[in-house]
C-alpha cells in the first residue's frame, strides 16, 4: 500500500530582504543626481512602504528604483501591492503593501487549475492561507508544481514540505 506524499503552496516574502532592498532603495533615492531638490524619499511605516516626492513621475520613479532593488535580492514583483500616486499637499504619495499568504479567491483558483489540468487522482486543499497538495504518485506532484510554476498566476508561490 503506497503512502501519500504531499507539499504545502505558500507565498511568503523574506522580511529582512524586503527592509534590505528598502535601505538600498533610500541610499540610492538620497544619493542620485535626478532626485535631489525633489523631496523624494521612500520610508516603511508599520505595514506600509510610503514613496513621497514633488511630482507624480519623481515618486514613480522612486518606486521604480525600490522595485529593482527588491528583484536583485531575489524578491517577486508579484508580492508588492503597490498603490496609484495622489496628491497629499504639495507632494505626491505612493503607498505600497508586502502581499503575504494566498488570498482565498486565488486560493480557489490555483485547486480550480490543479483540478482541471493537472493529473488525476491529485487533492488540492485550502488550509488558511496556504494550499496543501496530496497524491499517491510523487511525480503527479512534481507535475502539480511544474504546471503552477508554468501559469500566470497574480501571487508569488512558493513550495514547501514536499514528503
């Protein structure tokens, strides 16, 4: 009788690579030419990473830099939630949120997708916010990774606890 191997799908973001890049990104924001005399800077305040700046493309900018820093340390784009610009005074804001955890609609999508193009005989579970995937077979589950890996899904997965 064949025991049943299974893995957990998360989405979960280094913190300290997140405040790393954030260091990086305000290093870069105080030092470049192109922003002095703007006021451009980019702070995290509790959950939120505020980008301040005198105008719209200066704050996108700065949110620019931020992004390329969160990439080179290996963070996906897919787990900043980052906000549109608007006018708070004389500046303008972008306020941006690290996404953690599986959302329980994309949740259901990802066991919609394992259900109806992955291989048979695979269980997709929803446990809070995170997936767990159980077979029989341990190469229906290396199938089950390789086609999430493969769709274009809005959450930055990760897989854990493959046994």
């Amino acid at each position: 009788m064949a025991s049943e191997s299974s893995f957990d799908v998360v989405s979960k973001v280094d913190k300290q690579e997140v405040s790393n890049a954030l260091n990086q990104a305000a290093k870069e924001i105080s030092q470049r030419y192109d922003f002095r005399g703007v006021g451009a800077s980019i702070d995290f305040s509790g959950e939120k990473i505020l980008v301040k700046a005198n105008s719209e493309e200066r704050a996108k900018a700065a949110l620019d830099v931020f992004e390329s820093k969160l990439v080179k340390r290996g963070i996906s784009l897919k787990s900043l939630d980052a906000g549109e610009p608007y006018a708070s005074g004389k500046e303008y804001r972008i306020e941006s949120s690290i996404k953690e955890g599986i959302a329980q609609d994309q949740a259901k999508k990802i066991t919609k997708l394992i259900r109806d193009e992955g291989p048979k005989g695979v269980k997709a579970t929803i446990q809070g916010d995170e997936l767990r995937v159980s077979s029989k077979s341990r190469d229906d589950l290396q199938d089950v990774i390789t086609l999430l890996k493969g769709s274009d899904l809005d959450v930055d997965l990760q897989f854990v606890n493959y046994r």
